[in-house]
C-alpha cells in the first residue's frame, strides 16, 4: 500500500469552475480526487462512518466512504513544500523534546503560554518553526489531521493526531492519534511515486481531452493546461533543491532551553 494514495475522478465529474455560461477546467481543477496518507494499517484522511454520513446529507448527497474529496494537488504540492526540512535530520539533542507525542504535546503547550509572555515571544519562533516545517498542511480542510514527518537520521517518524477534532460535535477523523516509523530512503521513494504518477495520470488526462475535446460548453485553455503541467512536473525537483527552515540547531537547542525555563 502506498504511503501516499490518490484517485482522480473521471472528466465528466470533476467539479467546473466560473460562472453559470463561462464554466471552465483547468490544471487545479481537474486534478479533483480523493486521497490518504496511509500510515501502517490507518488511513490519515478517512473519515469516521459518522461524519461521512454527515456531511453528504449536508451535501444533499448519498453518504458514503470515502477519503478526503479534494484536488490531489493540495496534498501534492503541501507535501513537497516541507520535503527538503522532512528529509534533514533532527540532531538528537533536539528531537528529545519530541520524541514521543506526550513530550511533542508538552512542548506545543509551553509554547502556546510562551507566546502571551514577553520574553517567552522572544524565543517561541525560533523554538517552534523547525518543527512546524515538518508538519503537513491541512488548513484547507476543516479541523484537519495533524501529520507530522520527523527525520530521526536513518528512519523517518510519521506521527499524526486527530483525536478532539470534531464538527457538530461529531468525530471528524478515524485515525486517531499514533505514529510509525519508515526508512529515509523508503519515504523518499514514496514522495517521488506519488509525484512521478500524479504526473502521468495527469498527463494522460491532458491528452484524452486534447484528443475527445473537453465536456459540452466547458472551455479548456489547452495551451495554459499544458504548460502549467510542464511546470508542475519540475516541482519534485524544485523542492528537493529548496532551503531548509533550521540552518543553526545550536539556536534552536537554546531557544527550548530558555523555554523550559520560562514555563516551568
């Protein structure tokens, strides 16, 4: 099973965008899909049976299970945003205060306090920005999964949260809280399979429509559609060549010091 497992929807039900007489499709948009994290036997972005069923009767839609229904691209591109600080290791004088997620909860609750006092302010960035560089954007989502990817050398730490998110007072998510652990170098496989067929399939989509036209009194720039694709193609590329959020560990070790010492 994939660590990073996507399906883009068929033409015909990819949701068009622009005003009633001028709907269109671009590369966003029919990127539509649905997708997961899979970690282990959990599925990150599975949703609990409850808020499946909530939210397609909210929809006006028949409930039914799936994953996360959105353009694949978000969990793409947010995914190579933090590879270059994922993939660098956290030296062990720092990752201990992380090390497990009571010691990371403890850490993100002194911070939380740190920010409302004045030399707590201070530090607080420099305390917290290596480790929300490691931390998967969800934010587009409502009360999404918190996915954390924290490089310990040789093995990279998957470690996710999701219990306490709730809408209408329903569980949102079905994974819990918990983390495994892969091999550096297998995670970076993955990241690059993801990317490499996330590209085919699209391209393939480019050339059926290029080939059939695109739906009935849909309009498809085809020549802004390929180019964006040509430019999204080099994006793995572009992120394993990005810089890295921690450059100075020696800051950041003083600056949790200086934490601890403030919140006791």
């Amino acid at each position: 099973m994939p660590l990073f497992e996507f399906t883009l929807k068929d033409i015909a039900d990819v949701e068009l965008w622009g005003e009633e007489g001028q709907k269109n499709l671009h590369w966003f948009a029919l990127i539509d899909g649905f997708f997961t994290v899979n970690a282990g036997d959990r599925r990150l972005f599975a949703l609990t049976p409850e808020m499946t069923a909530l939210r397609g009767n909210a929809n006006g839609k028949a409930a039914q299970a799936c994953d996360v229904d959105y353009q694949v691209a978000r969990l793409h591109t947010d995914m190579l945003t933090i590879l270059a600080d994922a993939l660098q290791p956290i030296p062990e004088d720092i990752f201990q205060y992380v090390e497990d997620q009571k010691k990371q909860d403890d850490l993100y609750a002194k911070l939380d306090v740190c920010w409302e006092s004045d030399d707590g302010s201070i530090v607080a960035p420099l305390a917290a920005d290596w480790l929300d560089a490691r931390k998967l954007d969800t934010e587009y989502l409502h009360d999404g999964p918190d996915i954390w990817f924290l490089n310990t050398g040789d093995h990279i730490n998957v470690r996710w949260r999701t219990e306490g998110k709730e809408e209408q007072d329903v569980k949102v998510w079905a994974a819990g809280n918990g983390e495994i652990e892969l091999g550096a170098n297998s995670f970076l496989e993955e990241v690059i399979l993801f990317h490499q067929s996330l590209m085919e399939q699209m391209a393939a989509r480019i050339e059926l429509i290029k080939k059939n036209g695109p739906p009935a009194g849909v309009f498809v720039d085809m020549a802004l559609l390929e180019q964006e694709h040509f430019e999204r193609q080099g994006q793995l590329e572009t992120a394993l060549a990005s810089k890295i959020v921690t450059n100075n560990w020696q800051a950041v070790a003083g600056a949790l010091a200086r934490v601890w010492k403030i919140i006791v």
